[in-house]
C-alpha cells in the first residue's frame, strides 16, 4: 500500500511515490494506492473512527497490505498531519509488516523519518533500514525527477520493498498459522 501524506496537487512526495509504485508494479506487485488528499479520513477519535461507515472498508485495505510505502512531506521537522491522522487510526494491522518511509524535505527529513521508525516500533511492524528523501528543484522539476541519484535509490528501494515485504508476509504468515511462542501470537485469531 503506497500512502501519500500530501494533501499539495502537485507534490514531490506524490511525484517520488508514483516512481516507487511504478517500479514494484512492473516487478509483478499489486499496489494500493491510498491518496490521503482524495480519500480524506476524518480525524481519528478511538471512541467513534472504528464504527464509521468507511472504516471496515479501509482496515480490509490495510490488513491485505504486505508493505506500507508512506510518502509525507517534512512540515517543521515533523510527518504531516495527515499521514499521523492514517498511522493512529491502526496499529495492530501494522504489526510484523514493513514500512518503507519517504520524505520530501528541504533538510533531508531525517526527524520526520525517526517519526516513521517510532511510530512502526510502537506499532511492532519492521522498518527498511534506509528512507529516501526528495527536495524540489534538487530532485523532482516540473512533475519529473531530475536526479540520477534519487532514481537510483528509489530502484534500490522497490527492490527491497518487494524482496523483504515477500519475506516478512511469509514469516507472519507462519507465525499467525503456527503454535509457536512468538510475538505475532498476540495477533491469532482463535
């Protein structure tokens, strides 16, 4: 499930987001794409967002999800307010999965991508252990990207989206389906 934490039209996150999306479709991955800026969530209240309407809807997306690409822009050091309205509606959907963080920012975004690793350790889930980070006019002119680096992270980044993703389902497979002590034992449905 690719996520984009941008609510800008023509954003860079939505730019970086739409080339990693490209790559793990080509490699043969279904993706969801979830535009939080089209399919608006309201905020989250742990009394009332999981009675809603479009909430079941939503958490089926999300526990078919294998791996979370999640794109936000860096707003003063921190993931958007969208993207943090998304995280807190779920967390127990997350758990034994990967999250691939994506930041664009002037200032590479690393405190918005601790954000990302925090909130996926709080929520047991694994984390790639690189991010990407994309500037405008650095890395992403008029709706293209424009640096051959960035490119070539983001490749790099499909890959191992799709490599470690196809890893992690099999093993929390195993564990939801086995007796075993392990951690995704609180998650069996028995």
């Amino acid at each position: 499930m690719a996520v984009v934490g941008s609510l800008k039209k023509e954003s860079v996150t939505r730019i970086v987001l739409q080339r990693i999306t490209d790559h793990l479709s080509k490699s043969g991955c279904a993706v969801d794409w979830l535009d939080l800026g089209v399919e608006k969530l309201e905020l989250f209240n742990p009394d009332t967002s999981r009675a809603l309407p479009w909430y079941a809807a939503l958490q089926e997306r999300v526990n078919r999800a294998d791996v979370f690409v999640l794109g936000t822009p860096d707003y003063h050091g921190a993931i958007s307010a969208v993207m943090k309205n998304f995280l807190d509606h779920f967390w127990q959907e997350f758990a034994g999965k990967l999250f691939v963080p994506v930041v664009s920012s002037h200032e590479k975004g690393l405190t918005a991508i601790d954000q990302f690793r925090t909130i996926a350790r709080q929520c047991y889930a694994w984390v790639l252990p690189y991010s990407a980070s994309a500037a405008e006019k650095e890395d992403v002119a008029r709706g293209t990207i424009i640096a051959k680096s960035l490119e070539g992270r983001l490749e790099m980044m499909a890959r191992d989206a799709r490599v470690y993703g196809a890893l992690l389902a099999r093993q929390r497979a195993e564990d939801l389906a086995c007796d075993d002590c392990t951690f995704m034992a609180r998650h069996r449905k028995r």
